[in-house]
C-alpha cells in the first residue's frame, strides 16, 4: 500500500485554504485541513473538504478530442497539437496576429498563465489575452 | 486586498458591502466571526440580505446598483460632522476640495430615497464607520459588477482615505477576488495591457525589458483585447481564433446565447480543460489539461499570498500538464520553449518581476509569502499602503456622482434580478457538480422571490416559473425568501441548465470592461 498526503493549495476560492490531499496507491481518498496555515489554520469550508471528489471522476477528459465530420473524436496528442499550431499559423498569416484571441484562467497556475501570455506576446504576437477576473 | 487575512480579526469595525462573504470566501467570513467576539461592530450594506447580514449591528438593504449613492449619502454625513480625519487628508491625500464639493452638493433625502435606506441608519452607518480606530471594508463582486463598477470601488477608496482607515494594521480596504487564482492570474499578465507584475505593454522600458528576456526583435505595444471585446471582433470578422485555457464562458459570460453565437461562429476554437463543458462542446479541438491535485505550481490568493501547488496524484488517461501543452503547441508554431519544469518558469517570472522577485519554490515551503517581495531577503508584505504612503505617491480623491444601472425595471420587465453563489457550489459548477457530496447537498438551480411577489403571480415554494429578460428566457423552480425585498430576485448562477447568464447585460463598466452582472430587468411568469 502507497500512502501519501500531499499538501497542497484549494483550487476554489480566493481564500487558498492550504490541505494535504489523501491518496492511496494513486487514487485520491480525502482532504485533511492544514493546521499550520495561517490563512484557514485548520479549518475549511464543505467546497474545501470535498475537494478531491471531482478530480478522478469519470467524466473527465482522458484524450485530445478534435471535430471530424462535426463530431468530436479521439485523436493522438501528436495529431491535435499539430492541428492547433498550424491553425494558429495559417490564422496569423491569412488575417494577421491581432485576429488571434487567448482566455488565460483563474484557474490554472501562475506559471501556466505566464506561459500562455508569453506565448500569444512574443511567439503570435498579438495582446489579446484576458481571463474572467471580472466573472 | 490591502491588509493579509488573519487581520480582519483584529479590526472594530467591518464594513461588509457587495460580498456574500460566508458563502463564497467562507474563511474570511471565519475572521469576521472572530473579529466579532473581540467585540467588533458589524455593518452589512446589500440588496439581499445575505448570512453574515444576521450577525450584523446594523443591516441595510440597498438597492441593486446604489452603492455610490449610499456611501456619498455616508460621506456626506461624516463631513457634515466634522468627522473626517483632517490631518490624515492633509498630508497623505490629493485632489480633496473637488471631491468636497460633490458630497456638498449630495442631498440625504434624495440618496434615502434612491437607495430606499432609511435617513437614520445612513447616519448610524457613517458614524460607526467614522469614529472606528481599525476599520476594515470588506467588498466583493457586489460592487464590481456593475456598470459603475470601477465608481463604486473609487468611492470606498474615498470613503477609507476621508477617515484614514487605511494604510495601518487591520485598517483598510479588502476587495475578495471571486475565483482561486484571479490574483495571481492579473500578476502574471493574463490581462491585454500589461506584462506580469502590471508592467504596461505600452511601456517602452517594460516592452524592451521583455523583448530581450524572451529573445523576440520586438513585442506589439498596442493594447489587446479583453473577452468581451474578443467575442464582438468575432461578430465583426475581425477575430478568427480564440485559445481558451480552463474557462467556461458560455455558463460565466453574461449574454449566453450571444456568447454560443461567437463561439459557434469563430473559425478555429481551441478549448484546454478537464471536462467537456458546454465551452468545449463548441471546439473545434479540445485539449485534456490536467486538474490542481495533479500539478505542481503556484496560486496567488486573495491577499497576494503566493503558496505551492503540488502534485498528489498522476493525471488520468492521458491528460496532459497544461504548461507541456502550451509549451509544444509553441515549439511546433516555431517559438522555441524549453522548460523543464514548472520550478524553471517560476525562476523566469521572478526575474521578471520585481514583486515577485524574492520569491523562489525553496522560499515558499511553509506559509507561502504575499508580495511585493522584490529580493531573497525581503520577508513578504502584509498590508499594502503602510502609514498612509500610496504606490503612486498621495492617495487621490474622486468626485464620483451617482449614475443609475444600465438597465432598470419598467412595465414591461418589472423584476430587478440579481445573481451570485450559492455555499456548496464554484463558479460554473464545472468542478462541484462533479463532486457527489457537493452535487447531494444543491442538485439543482432556483430562484430567490419575495413571499409578497410569489403571492401576487400565485405561486408556493417549489413550483416552476419562467424568467425572461430582453435577451432570453429561462425555466426553474422558485424559493420564497425574505433575503430579496419586494421586487427583486435572486438566483445562482453555477447551473448550465438554468443558465441564468442567458438573461444577464452584458453593458460593461467603461473602465474596467466588467459587465452588469448585478443588475438586469426581467419579467416572471408562472408555469403550469
Ligand atoms: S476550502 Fe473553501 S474557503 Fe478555503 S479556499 Fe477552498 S473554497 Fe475557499
């Protein structure tokens, strides 16, 4: 049996409530409240405790999916990473980098975001990148 | 937020405005709490009375889209009686006599009447305010998401400097930011005017500085888009293809069905996420990231806080880390990128970015720290504004008049519908509905309606209504509650199949680009 508790940031709120996140050989079984966090010290709210619930669900996507015929199909990664780079291609040079558009997100993390305004910046060229911090 | 979290407590009085705070930031609702059994005054200004409205000294029920003229009714009391902080205005403020003399102009009978607060407690709130030691003012997207967004925020920065209720320990002023890592999304330059750390794109010295970091001739200097600006260019052919990373637009944007219109109509649409939510239905490719508890990384919260991300557990399937994702897209679009972890980009962004230049992975084992931490050795800042001292020198006062929301009721739409968070669900539900205890506790959407309204369209507890704005049209279940007066209704907004963001205005503050989710008119009719 492989125990772990992995402490961790909550992923909802901007509070951050700080929690080590249960797993057993590799599935993730309970949330347990970080004591020492001087933002939730010990405490978290019923989003925070039930946290680790939607991240294995079944319904998440396991795949790259990409529209054939208009219906979504299951694709290679190689595939729909190449679709999307030479989309982005042929869109900047059929109508330029400004008619490209990039949805940064509060979700995802710091570094992840940074990357995605570095890469509609400097490698598309364009500053049309926005997130819904006013949602 | 000015002040770190853990201060609230210590603070006399709290000002809580346009904030749902136990049920959509919970633990900072667990400071109030205990700022409160330190004896602490409450004040709680909101069209729905909301949980924390019941531990409140005093209450008042403002209507929807009134803030600026309930706080200058508050200021124009506090000057009235002489309770200003004068030598804090002195040396600290600018601007001051401008903003004078619009408060002297304001008439309380006219601010009681608009905003239906009483004379009296317009008094009493400005006078407990006023004469606070440590006062705190809590707010949320109550007051941002308005037409007058940007307004209502200048006018509580008014409201803190006319009684220098900033710039000290538990004293200032706490916008709570709406989703986990909206902070820290505006910091790394997730915005179309600026690089991280708010460094202008219009900023020669910023626009060079990041040219050479990032091996590029040059970097374009005219400002982006923002999201709704992006779906118009789509209308208007001018945008083609739209990358969107871990957002759901088409349950969170206001205009639903225009925002499906855009989407279904942009030429190549590419939606990274870890379901396939009503967005994503709509791409043309859809790329599998991966959720928080399988990433490494970084948040920034509510009070600049910058804590770990860590990975517990593998991806499923073949999800993919969303930064490998951008990562090999750039490579294959021919920009070279070579990262080896998300440790290597944070190295990058902190050499970037003097707020965060002090900040490295070794130094936030433990409680994280809140910038601006600009080298190793700085310890993180708390409050922001120490002793008065604003970033951009003095603190500017505001002549802000009162502008009424961009839609009102009339005959046609009599209702004035609001929207907001219910307790055991986030944002577009995305991630809550799929958690069994959460989906258990709200399966489904519903509508908050006074018992006096829900007496005259002849309807109980349960029964189906449906709500039309000018925009579209919805069916759900109704509650009766006395949390909306007369008039107003209420309703969350986490549930795709009562998507209460097909009726929302999509009119946006001019400044800030937020749309008037708060306020629009509608019409209910019962469902047989
Ligand atoms: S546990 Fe609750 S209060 Fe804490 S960050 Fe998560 S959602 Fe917010």
């Amino acid at each position: 049996m492989d125990y772990r508790n992995t402490l961790t940031t909550c992923t909802y709120c901007g509070c951050g409530c700080n929690f080590f996140l249960e797993s057993l050989d590799g599935r993730l079984t309970g949330t347990i409240p970080c004591k020492t966090s001087p933002v939730n010290e010990g405490k978290l709210c019923i989003k925070g405790w039930n946290v680790h619930q939607f991240v294995q669900s079944e319904k998440r996507l396991t795949k790259p999916l990409l529209r054939k015929n208009g219906e979504l199909v299951e694709v290679s990664w190689d595939e729909a990473l190449n679709f999307v780079a030479s989309g982005l291609k042929a869109a900047k040079s059929a109508s330029g980098a400004d008619s490209i558009g990039f949805f940064a997100s509060a979700k995802v993390t710091n570094e992840e975001n940074y990357l995605m305004q570095k890469f509609a910046r400097a490698a598309v060229g364009t500053n049309n990148i926005d997130h819904c911090a006013r949602l | 937020m000015t002040n770190a979290m853990s201060e609230i407590e210590d603070a006399d009085t709290i000002f809580i405005i346009g904030s749902n705070t136990a049920t959509s930031h919970p633990l900072v609702a667990t400071r109030i709490f205990r700022a409160i059994e330190k004896g602490a005054r409450v004040l709680v200004a909101d069209p729905r009375k909301n949980q924390i409205a019941a531990f409140a000294d005093l209450y008042v029920r403002h209507r929807p889209g009134t803030d600026v003229a309930l706080l200058n009714g508050m200021m124009k009391v506090i000057l009235d009686k002489g309770l200003e902080d004068k030598a804090f205005i002195a040396e600290n403020t600018e601007e001051f006599d401008a903003f004078k003399k619009l408060i002297d102009g304001v008439s309380l009978d006219e601010v009681s009447q608009i905003t239906g607060v009483l004379l009296e407690d317009i008094h009493t709130l400005a006078e407990i305010y006023a004469k606070a030691d440590k006062a705190s003012i809590v707010y949320c997207m109550g007051i941002t998401q308005h037409t007058n967004g940007v307004n209502n925020v200048k006018s509580l920065a008014n409201l803190s400097m006319l009684t220098g209720n900033i710039g000290k320990y538990a004293t200032g002023v706490n916008p709570l930011r709406g989703q986990n890592n909206v902070q820290g999304a505006c910091d790394m330059g997730g915005l179309p005017n600026v690089y991280t750390g708010y460094q202008p794109v219009t900023l020669g010295a910023a626009n060079k500085k990041f040219a050479e970091a990032w091996g590029v001739n040059e970097l374009p200097t005219k400002i982006g888009l923002t999201i709704p600006e992006m779906l118009h260019g789509i209308e208007k052919d001018e945008v083609r293809a739209l990358w969107i990373m871990g957002e759901n637009p088409v349950v969170s944007d206001p205009d639903a069905n225009h925002v499906v219109k855009a989407l279904e109509k942009v030429e190549l649409l590419i939606v990274q996420d870890i379901f396939l939510t009503p967005t994503a239905r709509l791409a043309h490719v859809v790329l599998p990231g991966v959720s928080f508890a399988e990433k490494d990384g970084t948040f920034s919260n509510t009070e600049r806080r910058v804590t770990r991300v860590r990975k517990a557990v593998e991806p499923v399937g073949e999800a993919r880390q969303d930064w490998w994702i951008i990562q090999e897209i750039s490579n294959r679009f021919g920009f070279k990128m070579d990262y080896a972890s998300p440790e290597a980009i944070f190295k990058e962004i902190a050499s970037l970015t003097p707020s965060y230049g002090g900040i490295t992975y070794e130094r936030l084992e433990g409680p994280g720290l809140q910038w601006p931490c600009p080298s190793l050795e700085h310890p993180g800042t708390p409050f922001l504004h120490k002793d008065g001292k604003f970033t951009r020198g003095k603190g500017l006062f505001h002549a802000i008049d009162y502008k009424p929301s961009a839609e009102l009721v009339d005959d046609e739409y009599p209702f004035c519908m609001t929207t907001g968070r219910i307790y055991a669900h986030y944002h577009t539900g995305t991630m809550t509905r799929n958690s069994k205890a959460l989906d258990f506790e709200a399966p489904e959407g519903f509508l908050e309606i006074n018992p006096a309204d829900a007496k005259a369209l002849d309807v109980l507890d349960g029964h189906r209504v449906k709500i039309a704005s000018r925009r579209g049209e919805i069916e759900t279940r109704i509650m009766i509650t006395e949390r909306v007066e007369k008039g107003v209704v209420f309703m969350p907004f986490h549930f795709e199949e009562a998507n209460v963001n097909k009726l929302t205005n999509p009119a946006y503050d001019p400044i800030a680009k937020i749309p008037e989710l708060k306020v629009c008119a509608v019409k209910l009719e019962k469902v047989s």
